[in-house]
C-alpha cells in the first residue's frame, strides 16, 4: 500500500512540474496574440499602446475576426455600423462597405484611429475613452457633466453602468496579461 501511495504522489508530484513548466504556454491560449503585425502597425500610426488595442480585441472577440455582438457590432474590435460609416468618413476611406469590417486589418486600423479620436477628446484618460468605446461618446459626456459621477468635469469617479465598469475592469486585466506575455516591439 505504501509503494502505492507513493507512486501516486510522485505521478502528482511529476504532473504539477510538468505544468509549472508549461504555465506561460497555456496562459497563452487563454491570451491569444494573433494580428500583431497589425496592431504594431496602426497602433504606431494612431500613437496609441498596442496592449491596449490587444486588451480591447481580447475583451470585444477574443481575437476572432467574425464575431458578431447582440448589438450587431462586427470584427475584432467590435464597431456598429454607423460608428464605421462615420470613421470611413474621418478617415477618407474609398469605397469603404461596412461588409469588410470583419477584415482584421481595416477591423484593427479603424479601431486604432477610433481609440485615438477618443484618446484626443477626453485629453488622453484611457479610463473616459475606453468608457466611451463601450457606452457611447455622448453618455460618457453625461457622465463627466453630472457631479454625481464626476466632481472635476475631466475624471470619472464613478461609472454607473455595471456593464462599462465590468468593460474597464476586463480591459485592465487583460492589458496587464498580455504585458507579461507577450514582449511587443514597436513597429517600423
């Protein structure tokens, strides 16, 4: 019974090496690292974190280029229809079909110029345009105007959506792994 009783822990003991060993492999799965030439790429252009950008496609698709949200929103990085017409327009894309959103590199380039239009417009607080990627420029807006969520009119002190507060939370967590799993370079 004794050498039973030890094989088992030392087959235990073996299992549990063997996946500390192969822990930032499987954590990898979980953090997929896919299109990074693209995010390197608009990411330098658009002058914004390529693990923001990464934290955002994980948070929206997980990475998967088809992905379709209940609210119709499509791609990696998950943009609306009328959110995509209207950044084809600021951006002087030709023939610009919001069929391709699904494309991942006009998906990442889009989402990349929309970050950094809202980065611009609440002066570069990732928490306020990552809120309002989710929610909505203009409830974002609402949200700086009422005391209630913020004293200064610049800094959110509270994020009274459940689903937004959840959004920044997930787009932390997930930035901080993909920072130390991945070692990105800029581009160029």
């Amino acid at each position: 019974m004794k050498v039973k009783k030890r094989i088992t822990i030392l087959i235990i003991a073996l299992c549990l090496i063997l996946l500390l060993a192969n822990l930032g492999s499987l954590t990898r799965l979980l953090y997929p690292a896919k299109y990074v030439d693209h995010i390197k790429k608009y990411a330098a252009q658009y002058e914004v974190d390529p693990y923001l950008i990464m934290s955002i496609i994980k948070t929206e698709s997980n990475f998967q280029s088809d992905a379709v949200s209940n609210k119709n929103a499509s791609g990696l990085m998950q943009i609306i229809e009328p959110t995509a017409l209207w950044l084809a327009d600021k951006m002087e894309l030709q023939d610009f079909h919001y069929e391709n959103i699904t494309d991942p590199e006009l998906n990442i380039q889009m989402g990349c110029y929309y970050i950094r239009y809202l980065l611009d417009i609440y002066e570069d607080n990732e928490e306020n345009a990552t809120a309002a990627y989710n929610a909505g420029e203009g409830t974002v807006n609402r949200w700086l105007a009422d005391k209630e969520y913020s004293a200064d009119g610049k800094t959110l002190h509270t994020i009274p959506y459940p689903e937004t507060r959840h959004y920044i939370n997930k787009l932390k967590n997930n930035r901080k792994m993909y920072q130390l799993l991945y070692k990105i370079q800029p581009a160029g």
